[in-house]
C-alpha cells in the first residue's frame, strides 16, 4: 500500500464510509497478527489514499485511531476518533494476503469501497471443521518435528511428542469457544503434557521427560511474541512492545507452573519417570523433519494453499541460515551468530519478495523466523527459577536476551539492505 496521496474519486466518498472501510482493515490486520508499526503505517497510507489523515495508536489489545478529512481547510482537527477493543491477534497468513490485496484493489478503483468492507468483514468468519483438524495435525507435527532438529532425542520421544502435540492442538482449538478454558489453557496443556509424558515414561518405555515436554509445548511457547515486542520496542512503539511482553512472560508463567504442578502431583500419586536418554536418532531424521515441520508450519500459520511451497522455503532457509551461521562462528546452531545471520537473510528476502510479488513481505518473514525465536529458552529460564535454581535461571534468562537482541538486529539489518516499499 503505497502511502502517497493521489486525489481520486474516493477522497469525495462519504466520510462515514471511508472511516468504516479503515477502521475494518485496521481490525483484520490486527486479528492476523500485524505488529504496530506496520499496522500504523498500513492504516496511515490507506487513510492518506482515501483523503484523509489518520493518527494510528496501535497496541495488542486496542486500537485508537484519529482521522482528519483532507478535502477540508488546513486548519482542520480530528473529526472523529474511534477506539476499538480487541483480542491479542495471531498470524494468518491467507487471510493477512486477502486483507492487504482488497485494500490494494479499493485503492486502486478496482473496488468500490463499500463492497471492499463488506468483504473485509467476510474475513471475520471463523474457522471450519477442515481448517481446524489441519491446525491440530500441525501442533503434532511440529512436536516431531523439534524432537528431530534441535533436541536429538530417541525414536520413542518423537512419537511420543508428537501424540501430545495432538492432544495439545486439540485444547487449543476448543479454546476460543470456552472463554474459562481459554484463560488458563496454556497451564491445562502444559499440565497435560507433562502428566502425559511421565505417565508413558513409568509404564510404558523410558523417555527424556523434559525434551518431550519442551518439544510438545514448543508452538504455546511465545517466542513470536517476545520478538515481536522487542521488534516494536527497538521503534519506539514502547506501550505495545511492554504490553506484548508481559503477555509473552505471562504465557511463560503459566506454561511453567502447569509443568511444576503435573511433577508434583504424579510424584504425590507415587507415579515416577523413567528420565534417561535412549538412543538418539539417526543423523539422516533432520531433513526430513525439517521438510515436515516446514510443511506443518505453512498450515499453522495458515496461509494459503499457493504459498506453501514459499512459506516451507522460508522455514527452511532460515533454519538452515541459521545451523550454518553458528557452524562458521564456531558455536552451535542456534547461537546469537547464525540466529543474527538467519534474521538477516530473511527479512531481506522477505522484502524482496513484497517488492517482486506486490503481496505481503510477512509470507517469508513470519514462518521463517519461527524456528529462530528463543521462546524454548525462556521456557527454560522460567523453569529453573521455579526449581529455585536461580544461577542457572539468570545465566538462561540472560542468553534469552542476546539471542532476542541478535534477531531483532538481523531484522532491522535486513531491512536496510533492502528498504520494505510495502508496509506489511
């Protein structure tokens, strides 16, 4: 959406019908996970291509938005100002690219301003029984997945990883529906996941209980967001960056007191663990769970059947970028070099591709820096100053830091490499 003001035939529509159709693209972006820089400045160049100037206040669970009528005399204040209540979002790739392309056809006269709100409000439909089974799959596979990456863990810690993905994926689904259950879901499948795994590691065959656990809680873990609010924090957008970070700690909180209490309560029932590593899977597993996590991250993110192939290829040159930064540096995969790297290389192939393709830069960014965000290892800070161990808790804590800080860095690298001429 390119944020030059042309005076055309939409500047003269009725004031009332150009707010409705901005105030309805500024809900969407929202619901699909679009940070609060690039929500105010998407909404900012849409508003000055429809004749008016828009003040856009953005946080994760509001939206305040100013608007003037440039048509009028210069001396002109705010007009209306309207203040919308909503839910954190989460990324929807699909439906993010539908947004941004009917904003782009309005703009464009190519749509009338009406009919592009009333199909900005189609958006808003919920999920079906197809979609939904798709996303449950993705948690279990993603699960698999992780064991097969970054932890190197036993054939019986896969399957089991990803049997509790499932059962993780489908609370998280039934979530939305259940306004107590959604409040503390992060806890209950936590609490399940970590109940499920020492429950098959005493009667069934030996497991590393805090591998399977990690991996079966690695897409609640909310390493997205502490990106994102540090992303938005380094741009000075403070009150949404310190709001989406204290959402993101307390998501941690309660994914660490759910594991805390399932330990307590099998071991007051005498169920006890058999905590040992079997033996590690083959070196060969990587690519292909690298291939399968990729496909199951396109559906998770839900974009659209055209852009798997781009979201799996995002995936996988960021992890590979990654694993190949930390190899050159000396360190392993995963360290503040390759994470740099890998966040560097993505969000300038992002932008090009939002150059190239005139479609959301997000479709790469997104899903191929999941596999970079930290959120396992706050995960792991949270857990051990809990268990009271608290060098180990700041010495984690303090590596969460520096692999944020080297994310964010690449990002912003990137984007001066390559400037974004597109707002998401």
């Amino acid at each position: 959406m390119n944020p030059a003001f042309v005076v055309t035939s939409l500047a003269t529509a009725p004031l009332n019908t150009r707010i409705a159709f901005l105030l309805e693209l500024a809900r969407r972006l929202h619901q699909y996970g679009t940070s609060a820089p690039r929500l105010e400045m998407a909404i900012a160049g849409a508003a000055q291509r429809l004749g008016l100037t828009a003040d856009v206040w953005s946080s994760p669970t509001a939206i305040i938005v100013s608007f003037t009528d440039l048509m009028q005399s210069d001396e002109a204040i705010a007009q209306t100002t309207q203040v919308m209540r909503l839910a954190p979002g989460d990324v929807n790739l699909g439906r993010l690219c539908e947004a941004d392309e009917i904003a782009d056809q309005v703009i464009a006269g190519e749509l009338d301003l009406r009919e592009g709100f009333h199909r900005l409000r189609e958006l808003g439909r919920p999920d079906g029984r197809r979609a939904q089974a798709g996303v449950i799959a993705t948690y279990g596979l993603s699960a698999a997945s992780v064991v097969a990456l970054f932890l190197h863990s036993s054939w019986p810690d896969l399957l089991t990883a990803g049997f509790i993905g499932l059962i993780i994926g489908t609370i998280t689904v039934l979530a939305p529906r259940r306004p107590r259950l959604a409040a503390a879901s992060e806890a209950i499948s936590a609490m399940v996941a970590t109940a499920v795994a020492i429950i098959v590691s005493a009667f069934v065959v030996p497991l590393a209980i805090k591998s399977v656990v990690l991996a079966s809680l690695i897409v609640l873990v909310p390493g997205m967001s502490l990106t994102t609010a540090v992303r938005e924090i380094s741009s000075q957008h403070l009150v949404a960056g310190m709001a989406r970070m204290g959402g993101a700690v307390s998501t941690l909180l309660k994914l660490t007191f759910g594991t805390v209490a399932a330990t307590q309560l099998c071991a007051a029932v005498g169920i006890h663990a058999r905590d040992y590593a079997l033996s590690p899977l083959p070196g060969w597993v990587d690519y292909p769970a690298l291939v399968v996590g990729a496909f199951g991250f396109a559906i998770l993110f839900r974009a659209a059947r055209r852009d798997w192939l781009v979201v799996m290829g995002a995936v996988i040159v960021g992890y590979l970028a990654t694993r190949w930064g930390g190899q050159i540096s000396g360190s392993l995969p995963g360290a503040p070099t390759g994470v740099f790297l890998g966040g560097f290389l993505l969000s300038a192939l992002a932008n090009v591709y939002a150059r190239w393709m005139k479609r959301p830069g997000a479709v790469i960014r997104e899903p191929g820096i999941i596999l970079l965000v930290p959120g396992s290892v706050g995960f792991r800070s949270m857990s051990f100053l809990l268990e009271r161990d608290t060098t180990l808790g700041m010495d984690t804590g303090l590596l969460l830091v520096t692999l944020l800080v080297s994310l964010v860095a690449g990002l912003m690298f990137g984007d001066l490499l390559i400037s974004p001429r597109r707002s998401l």
